[in-house]
C-alpha cells in the first residue's frame, strides 16, 4: 500500500471515531469531510508529437469575452464552467471546438499562470508547460472524434508558442477520457494522488509518481 493510501485510510478512520461521538456518522458523507484524487498524468513533448492535420469539419478558437457572456446566460455545462473559471477567477483561456456554428466542445489552457487563479493547484507546472484541463464534449457529438481533435490543436498552438511539454490528467476510473487523451497521442507519464483535509482546503498532502 502506497503511504498516501496509509495515510488516507488513518485519517479517514480517525475522524470517524470522533464524529460518531458529537454527530450521526450515517448523516455524513466522507467525501463533504477529504478530497482524496487518484489521477493518471499524460505529458508529451514537440518532438513526440506528428505532424497536425487540421479537420475541415471542425473549428477551433479561442473563447472572446463576447462568447463567455453569451454562455452565462444560458444554462448546462458549458454555462457552468463559464461562471467558474471565467466569472468567478478570472481564467479566459477557454478553446471552443465549433461543427456549423455550434459550439460542441470546450478545453481550457493551464500554464502556472492561470493555477495562480484556482484555489487549488493540482499540478505544479513548470516555464514553458502547460496542461488541458476541463475538457467537455457534447454528449450528442461524442464518437467523433472531437476530443483527441481538440488536444492535438492546442498541443500544436502550444508547441508553436513555445510550450515544451504539455500534461493532462484523468481520474484513474474515468477511462473515456483516458482513451482519448491516449487516441490523441499523449504518452502514460505516471500517477498524482492528493489529500485536502477538509475538501475545501486550498492546502493538500500531495503525491506525484513517474513511471519509469
């Protein structure tokens, strides 16, 4: 057992015992009390990456402030991540994947820059990395393609500003998108795990393994 996994397991039992003491611990769900994320790290690098061939099919390009407004008066997911990142942190570094018009696929673009917005840093990046984070397609569009698509654009537009490795991760149960991410053709880098004791604690004990 990995010493995040002790560590979890003890603290976990620990405010168990406690709580049943002062509150009915069938009334509390463990996951309001730790934020335990068990994560699969994607990198690669320009060198790893083959020549983009654009998709007449598809568009893709950066969100306006235009965009965004129009998205907060609507509703659904897209609307959502508006109101978060946009909104309420003040990220704009949202791509939307267009088919005729309609806006089916949104991506956001991390660099160390935009995590100094968050209240909580999931990966510690360094100059000249960036990470895709916050990926959502259309369920009526999924099967297309769209997401390994949208990855390898803005890894490309990445590469050409000067990125020199780009991440992704995906939770280690959500294998739809660790499947694109690898059709895309990002490379298994290794595993990040992190604790936030309470889950809204912006501070985390925080594990990150490389494969070899």
């Amino acid at each position: 057992m990995l010493p995040i996994q002790k560590i979890y397991k003890s603290l976990t039992a620990f405010i168990k015992i406690n709580l049943k003491r002062i509150i009915p611990i069938n009334r509390i769900h463990i996951d309001s009390l730790i934020d335990l994320n068990r994560l699969l790290l994607f990198s690669w690098t320009p060198s790893e990456m083959p020549p983009f061939k654009p998709r007449p099919d598809l568009e893709i390009r950066k969100l306006t402030r235009k965009d965004f407004s129009a998205l907060m008066c609507d509703s659904g997911r897209f609307s959502e991540q508006a109101k978060r990142y946009y909104l309420k942190r003040g990220i704009e570094t949202a791509y939307g994947a267009y088919i005729d018009g309609e806006l089916v696929h949104i991506s956001w673009v991390y660099t160390a820059a935009e995590y100094s917005k968050e209240p909580f840093q999931r990966l510690a990046l360094e100059n000249h990395e960036a990470e895709i984070v916050n990926c959502f397609t259309l369920e009526k569009c999924r099967g297309f393609g769209i997401y390994p698509y949208a990855i390898q654009f803005l890894s490309n537009l990445q590469f050409q500003n000067g990125m020199k490795r780009v991440y992704m991760m995906a939770d280690h149960k959500n294998y739809a998108s660790q499947r694109g991410i690898i059709k895309a053709g990002l490379k298994p880098l290794g595993r990040v795990t992190y604790i936030r004791f309470p889950a809204t604690s912006s501070r985390s004990i925080y594990y990150r393994r490389h494969q070899n």
